[in-house]
C-alpha cells in the first residue's frame, strides 16, 4: 500500500510531466486558448468552426489517466496519456510486466522475473504466476478522465511468430462519470517441432470492463472495473536431443556421449518431450476502491472490495513410460491415461482504512479480511476420473498496515508496513510481516527493509498425477517463514545532456524456499527450504545521453551471490540493456522518426529448467546457457495520433551461432521481422 506514497514523494512535482512538457503546458494554456477562440468565431464560417475547435480541444492534452493509487492519494488530476515512441519497439514493453524476464523462447508461454525482488504479499497466497506478466494487475488498470470519446488501437506482428491486438475505448457519459472497456488478444505460433508455423503455441484473450464516478461537490470517488482472462499454451517439454544409431550417415545431437547444444537450432525439424500438453490459466476479478472524504483533504475513508479467481488447469493425452520409467516427468502416480491436474484459489478481500494529506504530511492506515479457498482435483484410476486430490484449504485472515511520508523541499521520509495478525504474534519467528522505511535528500536515496513471510499454497502442499509432497506444520518435513534484509542505496541526477543513475541492493535472506531438481524422491522441479542464509548483492547502472538529435540510452545489473555456487537462487552475473538512435522531424515536421539499434545482453549463466504440469522454474546443474547478445534493428515514427515501427528482431543471428537458449532445451525465436502500428483516437 504504500508504493503510492513513495511515487509522490521521491518524485519532483515538474516530474509528472517530464515525458510530455509541452503536452502539460498545453493544458496550462487552454482556458486562454478557448477565450481566444471564441473571440474568432463571427470571423469564421459553422464549418470551420468545428474542426478548428477540434483540434484545439481535443487531443493528448485533454485526456488524462487515473489509476487507484491516484484515487488513494486523493489525486483527480492524474498523468496525460503516453504518445512517446520509445517503448513501441521494445517487447519487454508489449505486456503487463515489464520487468526482464525468463520465459520459454516465445510470446506468451511461461515466465518468470529475472531479478531480484523481495516479496510484500503476505498471507495465504496461490504461488503459480508463470503467466502472471499477461494478466492485468486489477489494482492497476488505467481510469481516463476526457473531454471526447477516447479510443485506443495497437496490433503488433512478429512473422510469423508473434501477434498483439487490444482496442480499447472511453467517454465521458455525464460530467462526473466515465466508463469504458478494453479487448485484447495475442498470440504465438510454434517455432519448434512444428511442420507448419501457422500451428499455435498460446491463445490469450482479456476483456476489461471500467467505470469512475465523481460526485459533483468532490467529497465522493469511486473506481471499479471486472476482467476476465484466459491463457492457453501448448507446452512443449523442450528440445529432445536425438542419438541417431541405425543410419551412421545421419547428423547425431551427440558427442562421445554428451549433446552438442549447436545442433539443436534446426526449429522446425526438432523433436520435442511433449506433443499433447496443454496449460490453462483463467483469471476473473472484480475489484472496487472508493473514497470519502470527512473533513478536507486531512480525514478521508476508504474501503477497497476485490474478489478474484484463477485456476491453473494442465492436461496431457499422450504419457508414455520406458521399462516402467516416466518419460518426461519424474513419476506417473495416479493414473497412466490422461493427466488433468487443477488447481482453483477464489478470494475475497475487504480493506478499509482512513487515509490524508497536505503539502508537506500523508499518511494512510487499513485494515484488510481475506477469506480464501484453494480447490484441488486430480485424474485418477484406469479409466481416469476426476476426483478432488485434497481437502479444500480454506481460512479467513486479518492484516493490518499503514504508512506515513513527510516532505520538506528535496527532503523526504517515508515508513510503510503490513502485519498479518494471528494468536502467534509473540513468536516473532512465524509472524508474517513487512516493514520499509526510505529517505530522500536531492538526488540521494536510502531504502532499509524487513521481512517475513510464508511459503505460498503450493509450496507447502501438493498432490498431482506427476508431483506430491506436504511441507506443511503437521508434517515431517515443514517450512517456515523466509526472512528477508535488505538495504538499498540509489542516486539519480540530470546534469545537461547526460542522465545518471546508480543503485546498490545488500539483500540477506534466510529460509529461502525454492524449486530444484535435486528433490528427494527423484522429484526433480520439487521445492526445498534452503536451511541458511544467503547474501545478496546487486549493483545497477543507467547512463542516458541525449546530443542533439542522438540518444544513447544503456543500463546494466550485476549481481553477486545467485550463481551455481547458490543452491536456491540463480541470477545472471550480468544483464544488460542498451539502445542507440536518432530522432528527428521529416516531411515539413509531420512525421517524427526514429532509427537505431537495441540490444539486450545476458551472461552465462545455469537458467532455470520449468515443470509444466506444476507451473514452475527449477533451479538445474546440468545446463547453462551462453552469454549470446540479441541485437535488434528499428524504425519507428509518429505522425500525429498514429505510431508505428518497423524491426528486425535477432538480426546478429549466425554472429557467431544459429541460435540461443532461453532455459534449459527451450530454443528462443530465430530472426525474424517485427510490425506494429498505435492509433489513438481523441473524438
């Protein structure tokens, strides 16, 4: 809850429209600019009237998004909308999450966040969120305050791989109320083991409906919209090396005994470990935030209502077992016809808290009711019926939290913290909880944070066609609580044409729990408590340089402490970004363009393997992935309210191999060209 709080603090004011100077000055200036006009109006004729008041009033400068931390923060103005091209390009940018990511070599199959971050959810908890970077964030759909109708369109092609659509579309009904809704739709097409690469790999699909409501005197704000998701994805297990015996002529995957990775880049022709699998992730969630305010902008109420589900569905109609063994999987336990493992988590929650602020104070206090239920079903027996795997796990948890910022001129300080309550308050070790507190001075900021919480639903019990163990209180082998430490450090300052940014993360974690291949029971991709702790450091770095029409824009993260010397945690050493181009105006300024180069460089490292029927990465010891760089070429422009770029993705591809691994087996996409077009419509 107190992310928000940390924005309006640790930001300048001039910041909020840092990205669109003019576009906020342009506000600024339209009560003149409409005096101006209607002192033009007995000079001009009805129909140049309309389309000179047009495209006055309405545009980029007129539309404005709200989100719920806005509401929480009692902010109606909110930010303009974004119409810069530097993000348009750039895949990372393409989903919800933008964060650097492992996924499985394509668009939309299983991912997971590639560097650290402590985690501040507490309480009962699902824990598959492979497909959590496709999902919308309920807490963080976009509200439009306008002054037209606002229609949004993006379709992205990545040939013949990739595909992105999303419409989406708002208007004013009344003064004080505004609704709208939001489609979207991608997917991708095999690139592996496939004869025709028009065969599909990931169906997804998301509507979105929203309203916002403002009473007339201000007092009462409401926000509230329902989604609905759903994520399908072939799986396909990874590459299956091939030992070619009858035909010596043939091209073999194997060396005296070990596999040579550079033979398994011929997509197409590979062979795969699964053929029949498929994952289903279906979200539904409706959520709405409200706010009262009682005595100004200094006691104001608020409660938050959401209730969400998602159920994880895995299937597989071909199994096959060699002399009793599991192919592909650790075990077959419960039935040798079909797989069909699911898991369902409903929950409801209900936050209700007081909240205020002036210049310099903010501060926010709540308290939260989870009620949840997990709902777990399995196939089992020949023939193969459904039947629940385990008792549903069901329970109703209390939290309580707050934060509290104050702000003098370039100083600011900040604390913020949850409590999960329970009887075991006094056993600080099973108590879960967060606390953070943050200091600003200029461009100088320090962060310290503490936590404990739970190991996840999943991780603490499971049972499935493939995978079971049980780590909960009552059993042999428990978890408990992870703790976590962390400082952090970060400065980040303009100077003229050069933008310079470094940050240093300390980090101890104590009881880590983690997926791995070394679980008992020959369960490889079964999760463990790492019985020690283990130290974290991450030191990051962003050098931006803007000369003119040139910009070179380069960031880079180096971690100590997860590498394979770490039994519970693997991060590259090295993860870099960089881009390099030049903008300009073309055509008498009615196009703005940009051309250059991006790439994105990862070093070696043993990436995480995934278990598909459990939804989960695992740490592995046997594979590691080089430190290949992917380059990217661009052309990307705008001409008013349309966008639209032109890439070579991989273009460095045979420079100096045919292709690179995204985990273990799992080849990532070969060269290919990549469209897109953004148009925005203001009336």
């Amino acid at each position: 809850m107190s992310d928000s709080l940390l924005t309006a603090f640790f930001s300048a004011k001039p910041a909020r429209c840092a990205a669109s100077t003019v576009r906020c000055r342009v506000r600024q200036a339209l009560p003149v600019a409409a005096l101006l006009g209607v002192g033009l109006l007995p000079a001009t004729g009805q129909a140049q009237v309309l389309d000179d008041s047009t495209k006055v009033r309405y545009g980029a400068h007129t539309t404005f998004i709200l989100k719920e931390r806005d509401l929480l923060r009692e902010d109606t103005l909110g930010q303009v909308i974004d119409t810069t091209l530097t993000r348009l390009p750039q895949q990372r940018y393409w989903a919800h999450d933008t964060t650097f990511q492992q996924d499985l070599g394509n668009f939309g199959t299983a991912s997971r966040r590639l560097l650290w971050e402590p985690n501040l959810k507490l309480g009962a908890r699902l824990g598959r969120n492979v497909f959590d970077k496709y999902a919308r964030n309920a807490a963080d759909v976009p509200y439009y305050d306008t002054r037209s109708p606002y229609t949004f369109f993006r379709f992205h092609q990545g040939n013949p791989y990739e595909q992105i659509f999303e419409l989406s579309y708002a208007r004013s009904l009344k003064k004080h109320f505004n609704a709208g809704f939001a489609y979207e739709r991608f997917g991708a097409n095999k690139a592996v083991a496939v004869t025709n690469t028009k065969t599909g790999q990931v169906e997804h699909s998301n509507f979105l409906f929203f309203v916002r409501y403002d009473s007339p005197e201000g007092r009462y704000h409401a926000m509230s919209n329902f989604s609905t998701a759903r994520h399908r994805v072939a799986e396909q297990g990874g590459i299956q090396p091939q030992l070619v015996t009858n035909n010596p002529d043939a091209p073999s995957d194997f060396e005296n005994g070990k596999v040579i990775l550079s033979q398994l880049f011929d997509y197409q022709r590979e062979v795969v470990s699964l053929t029949k699998a498929i994952n289903r992730d279906d979200r539904d969630e409706l959520r709405l935030a409200h706010t009262y305010r009682l005595l100004g902008r200094g006691l104001t109420v608020f409660h938050i209502f959401d209730y969400s589900r998602q159920l994880n569905k895995y299937t597989d109609e071909a199994l096959s077992s060699t002399g009793g063994v599991a192919r592909f999987y650790p075990l077959i336990r419960r039935t040798t016809t079909v797989t069909d493992d699911r898991a369902e988590f409903r929950q409801l929650e209900n936050t209700v808290g007081v909240l205020g602020h002036t210049s310099a104070v903010e501060y926010r206090l709540y308290g939260r009711q989870r009620t949840f239920r997990l709902i777990t079903r399995s196939n089992i027996g020949e023939p193969a019926v459904l039947r629940p795997a385990l008792p549903d796990s069901t329970g109703t948890q209390l939290f309580a939290g707050g934060t509290a910022a104050f702000r003098y001129r370039q100083f600011a300080i900040e604390t913020a913290g949850e409590l999960k309550l329970s009887a075991r308050l006094g056993n600080i070790g099973n108590t879960e909880y967060w606390l953070r507190g943050a200091a600003r001075l200029g461009p100088l900021r320090g962060e310290a944070l503490i936590s404990s919480y739970a190991p996840t639903l999943t991780e603490l019990r499971l049972v499935g066609n493939h995978y079971a163990w049980d780590h909960t209180e009552n059993s042999t082998d428990s978890f408990q609580n992870t703790q976590v430490q962390q400082l952090r450090v970060q400065v980040a300052q303009q100077l003229g044409k050069h933008y310079l940014e470094a940050a240093g993360t300390v980090a101890n974690i104590q009881n880590l729990v983690y997926y791995t291949a070394d679980a008992p029971g020959g369960q490889f991709g079964a999760p463990q408590q790492l019985g020690t702790a283990r130290q974290l450091t991450t030191l990051m770095a962003r050098y931006r340089l803007t000369w003119g029409k040139f910009v070179a824009d380069n960031q880079a993260t180096y971690t100590i402490g997860a590498g394979a010397d770490n039994p519970g945690l693997r991060i590259p050493a090295l993860v870099g970004e960089s881009r390099v181009y030049y903008q300009g105006y073309v055509f008498k300024k009615a196009l703005l363009g940009q051309a250059g180069v991006q790439a994105y460089f990862q070093s070696r490292w043993k990436a995480y393997d995934y278990s598909p029927s459990t939804q989960q990465f695992y740490v592995q010891d046997h594979f590691t992935v080089r430190n290949t760089p992917v380059v990217d070429v661009f052309l990307s422009g705008d001409i008013r309210t349309v966008g639209f770029f032109l890439k070579m993705a991989y273009v460095n591809q045979f420079l100096p191999q045919s292709g690179y691994f995204a985990a273990p087996y799992y080849a990532a996409l070969p060269r290919r060209m990549e469209f897109g077009i953004r148009w925005q419509f203001f009336n």
